[in-house]
C-alpha cells in the first residue's frame, strides 16, 4: 500500500532536525509497520487513525535515529548528549507516546518492544 503520510506532515513533529532532513525511509518503514501489524485489508479500517499511526511512527522512529541533543554547561565546556532512553519502545519519544496512545489494539506498542517481530529498516541518509 502506498504511503498514507508525507514529509510535511512527519517534519513539525521532529522539530530538532535540519531543514531538508529525509523523512521518506522513515515514512516507508512506519507504512510497513502499519500494514503488517494494524492494517487487514476486507475489514472496516479508520483510514484517517492509519494515517495518524503512520504520522506519528515516522516521527517516532526519525527520533530514536537522530536523537535530540541538549547542551549542558556548568563549567563554561559545552557537552552535548542525547536525551530520553532508547529501550522503552514507543515510550521513548513523545510521538512514540502519542502513536501508542492512538493505537488502541496494543499491537503497535507490543511489536516496538520486540513481542512482535518485525525489521527497522532504513535507506539512504
């Protein structure tokens, strides 16, 4: 199926990465996700909840690849780190949060845990 969501909708919600970022692996893998896990076809499905899902996963995993940084200086030396923990699944980010909130099955949030299988895959940069 060809993908619900688009850059303009996935980049407000990942503000901390440059203008020109390349949203579209994050985008296809998010689709992926969605169709293995949620999506049965010849079943009544809320389009529009699938295209929110799929905003907010791209979002998600954009996130866990290119972290926020924040800078920390108490003795004039600047240090960057990256925030939040990276092993909770959906809990990780605030997109991650909102997408498994939405998600009423589980699934999504079970599957992002690693109980349900499934491959990350990112292309390109």
């Amino acid at each position: 199926m060809a993908n619900r969501t688009t850059p303009d909708k996935v980049s407000p919600l990942v503000p901390h990465v440059e203008t020109g970022f390349n949203f579209a692996p994050f985008i296809g893998q998010a689709n992926r996700l969605i169709d293995r896990i949620l999506y049965t076809p010849g079943e009544e499905t809320d389009t529009a909840v699938l295209l929110d899902l799929e905003t907010y996963l791209a979002a998600h995993l954009a996130t866990v690849a290119n972290p926020p940084t924040a800078s920390e200086s108490g003795t004039g030396v600047s240090v960057s780190f990256a925030r939040g923990q990276f092993t909770k699944g959906l809990d990780s980010t605030s997109p991650g949060q909102i997408a498994k909130a939405m998600d009423t099955t589980g699934l999504l949030a079970s599957a992002m845990l690693g109980k349900q299988p499934f491959i990350f895959e990112v292309f390109g940069t």
